[in-house]
C-alpha cells in the first residue's frame, strides 16, 4: 500500500505538472492576443488622431485666410479714408488761405476808410477852427436857446397828443373785441328737473324702506328731491358733475324699468363713463373753435372738465373759450403772437380743474400741469399771470389778463354769491375728506348736511361715532355759517358671494 500511494502521488504530481504547464501556455497565448489588439487599437487610435489634428490644421490656415483678407480689406479701406482726408485738408486750407486774403483786403479797406474819416474831420476843425463834438454842442445850444419857448410847448403838445392817441387806440381796440365777440351769458343753477313718464315711478325710485333712492344718492352724492309736483323729481347738488351724472344715470334706469341697488351702481359707473367722453369731445370742440392745435390729449380731457366747472356762476370752459377769441383779437391788433395769446387764454384756468384735489392756487396747479405735458413757455408765461401773481414777462401775458377782465367783468357775466355758495360746500367736503378711513363725502341739503361714507375695513361702529364727532369739531372751529350742519356719518358692509 505504501508503494502504491507513493506512485499515485507521483502520477498525480505529474498529471498535475503537464496541466499547469498546458495552462501556462494558453494564458501567453491569451496576452500575446491581447498584446496585438492593444497594438492595433493604438494603431487606429493614432491615425484617427492624425486625421483630426490635419482637419483642424486646415480649418485654422482657412480662419486664418480669413483673417487675413479682413485684416487686407479694411486697410485697403482706411488707405481710401486718408487720401480722401488729406484730400479734403487741402480744400481747406485753401478755403482758409483764401478767407485770409478776404479778411486782409477788408482790413485794408476799413483802415482805408478810417483814414478818409479822420483827415475829413481834420478839415472841418481847421476850417471852422472847432473840433466835430464842440462844433455840434455849440449848434444845439444855440438852437435851444433861440427856441426855448417853442420847443417846450411843441415836446409838451406831442406828449399830450400821443397820451390821447394811444388811450382812444386802446379803447378802439378793446371796444372792437368786444363788439366782435358777442356771447351769451348763461347763469348756473344749483338742481335739475327730471320729468318722469308717470306717477308710479316715484315709488321704484325711492324703493322699499327708502332702499333704492339712498343708493342712488350714495352712489352720486346728488340729493334727490321727491316731493308733491307731478311728473317730475328734482336732483340738487353743488357740484355740476355730480349733478350730470345723476341725470343720465337716472334717466338710463327710468328707459330700463328696472331700478334697484345693483342697478344703480351700475348705471352710475356707465354714466360716469358716459361724461368723461363728453368732456374730452367739449374740450376738442373749445379748442377747435379756437384754432388752437397740438395739444397733448391727457390735456384735452382736463381741459374738458372745465365745462362742468363753474367760477362766480360762470361756465369756465365757456369763459376760457370766450377769452381765446378775445386775446386773439387783441394780439392781431397790437401785432402780438396770436397763437400764444390764445392757447395761453384757453388754458388759462386749467388748475381749477383739479384744485379740490390738489393743493395750491388755481393758477400755480395749472402751471404745473402745462409744465408736466411739455407746453412751450412762452404759453405759460402768458396765462400765469392773469391774477398778477406772477410778473408780466411777455406781451402776451398782458392781453392774456386784459381778455380775463373783459369776459369777466361783463354785465351779468358773473355772480359773487354763487362762488361763495360752491366754495363753503367744497371746505366742507375737504374737511370731511381729510380724516383717516373716510371713502367718499358728499354736501347736501345745500350746506346744511354733510354725508360721510366710511370703509367699513378700516372705521367701526363706535370709531364711525366718534368720526362724526371729530368732523363737526373741525366744521366749528374752521367755518363760519348760519344754523347748524347735519353730520351724517354712514358704515355699511356687504358681502358678495357666487353660486355656481
């Protein structure tokens, strides 16, 4: 047994001798495969990379090319720029060289003519034996002295003269004016008839409970005035606009029969919408009728807001209106700028579009205005100047103040009583406004009540007593007036929701 395991070790031994040296040469064989792949990777590896860097050897000398063709044109470019330079220096320096001689010949000439005058002068002082100045001092004083008395009376006579025909040309021209421009006169009036198609109208308007007509008055701060006169209502307001814009909200809600809360906002908004356009078409119109153009249209729909604008009674946009013409004749006379002189007059009275909202005179917000839509200055310098104010800078600003007296102080042109009536109703309304939380205040019941609507967000129930409180604290302290003044200050609250 022992023979026998020492020769199945020996077998074993060698069997396994011949297997690793069968393995040993199959794994060379293996790298020397491997080995001749690598090399022939490589190989395609190289020449890929040599046929990439020859394409981009080619696309550089082509960029290059490029380059340089650029780099040949624009000199060529600049070498045509010198010479047509160079060129046109020579045509210059001999322009100059020729306005050199010019200047040098009339040099020579004034010197020339300078000369002739001296030696001309010379003789006559060696004739008369007096130099030029003394020969003429001693002229005039002998001629004052001879004729003293005649010219005092005749300097005296021109100066008279020229004082009457200057005052009778003066008159001539404003009595022209005048006569050439013959306007009617309307008055303002505080409320507006509207005539119903029937008596039961009356109830939808002022609705269940009163509903409908405190709607439409919170709505236009107008005061409707239901009373026993058949087939009417009255709406009475201070304000023009607001009163205009009652009277087409409510007539569109009487042609549509269906008056009602909702409905009246909405036909209040469309109204409002509706007046806007009238007052840019007013505005176009005045200016048309004036011949003056180029206005900026932001302008025009200020401008157009005049027409609802009422000074001493008087309508502004037709006063302004009425003025252009004015001043337009005046400046033809007078040999002024007559574009200037009326579009100054025109827009005269612009602030008093916004002066409720904005602070400051009439004429300081007006100029600001024109200044912030690029109006020449001269067309401000003729209007700001008609309350003297400001200085009288121009001719034009002088016509412009003359034209404002003349369309003003016509008989019947104006009522003193009625500015004053609009001006204690719109401190009122300013006083209510200028308290935090307060959304819009109407004056009604002319003077006599103030109604304060607040934002119910902002002001409770017992801070909206309080508002009221305040308010008729600083109505007594600031203003003066008869009776007593109804503060009415009114929170409301709505909520809206959609089913869908």
């Amino acid at each position: 047994m022992g023979a026998a395991g020492l020769l199945g070790l020996a077998i074993g031994y060698v069997f396994r001798w011949l297997y690793v040296l069968s393995k040993k040469g199959s794994i060379e064989l293996e790298l020397r495969r491997l080995t001749l792949e690598g090399k022939e990777e490589a190989k395609k590896f190289l020449i890929a990379a040599e046929e990439d860097a020859r394409k981009l050897l080619l696309s550089a000398e082509a960029d290059l090319k490029e380059e340089k063709d650029k780099i040949s044109r624009a000199e060529d470019r600049l070498i045509k720029k010198e010479e047509a330079l160079e060129g046109k220096q020579k045509e210059l320096e001999g322009e100059i060289e020729a306005v050199k001689a010019k200047v040098a010949d009339i040099k020579e000439i004034r010197e020339k003519a300078e000369m002739l005058v001296k030696e001309r002068a010379d003789e006559l002082a060696r004739v008369s034996g007096l130099s030029k100045d003394d020969a003429l001092k001693q002229l005039v004083s002998e001629m004052e002295r001879e004729h003293e008395g005649d010219l005092m009376a005749r300097m005296q006579k021109l100066e008279q003269g020229g004082q009457e025909k200057l005052e009778r040309k003066a008159k001539e021209i404003l009595t022209t004016a005048i006569h050439r421009y013959g306007n009617s006169v309307a008055s303002d009036v505080m409320a507006t008839a509207i005539t119903l198609p029937s008596e039961e109208l009356k109830g939808k308007i002022i609705g269940k409970e009163g509903r409908n007509i405190k709607a439409f008055e919170r709505a236009t701060g107008v005061e409707v005035i239901v009373d026993d006169t058949p087939g009417s209502i009255v709406l009475s307001s201070f304000d023009p606009v607001r009163r205009v814009v009652a009277r087409v909200a409510l007539e569109n809600l009487i042609v549509d029969g269906r008056i009602q809360p909702a409905k009246i906002e909405e036909a209040v908004e469309k109204a409002k919408a509706d007046i806007t356009k009238v007052m840019k078409e007013k505005a176009e119109a005045a200016a048309y009728e004036c011949g003056v153009i180029g206005l900026d249209p932001r302008l025009m729909t200020i401008l157009g807001r005049l027409h609802f604008r009422t000074s001493f009674g008087q309508n502004v946009l037709q006063h302004s209106t009425e003025m252009a013409h004015i001043a337009g004749m005046i400046a033809e006379e007078l040999g002024a700028n007559v574009q200037v002189a009326k579009t100054g007059a025109l827009l005269h009275d612009i602030g008093k579009a916004v002066d409720h909202e904005v602070q400051g005179t009439h004429v300081e917000i007006g100029r600001r205005i024109l200044e912030k839509f690029g109006v020449d200055k001269a067309i401000i310098q003729a209007m700001q100047s008609h309350h003297e104010e400001y200085p009288y800078e121009t001719v034009e600003s002088i016509i412009v103040q003359v034209a404002d007296a003349i369309s003003g102080g016509r008989p019947g042109a104006r009522r003193e009583s009625v500015e004053q009536y609009i001006k204690k109703l719109t401190e009122l309304e300013a006083i209510a406004n200028s308290f935090e939380g307060v959304e819009k205040t109407y004056a009604i019941s002319a003077g006599r009540e103030v109604r304060v609507f607040v934002t119910p967000d902002k002001i409770t129930d017992l801070q909206a007593r309080e508002l009221a409180r305040n308010i008729a604290n600083r109505i007594e302290q600031e203003m003066k007036y008869p009776g007593e003044i109804k503060v009415n200050v009114i929170r409301e609250s709505r909520t809206i929701e959609f089913a869908r």
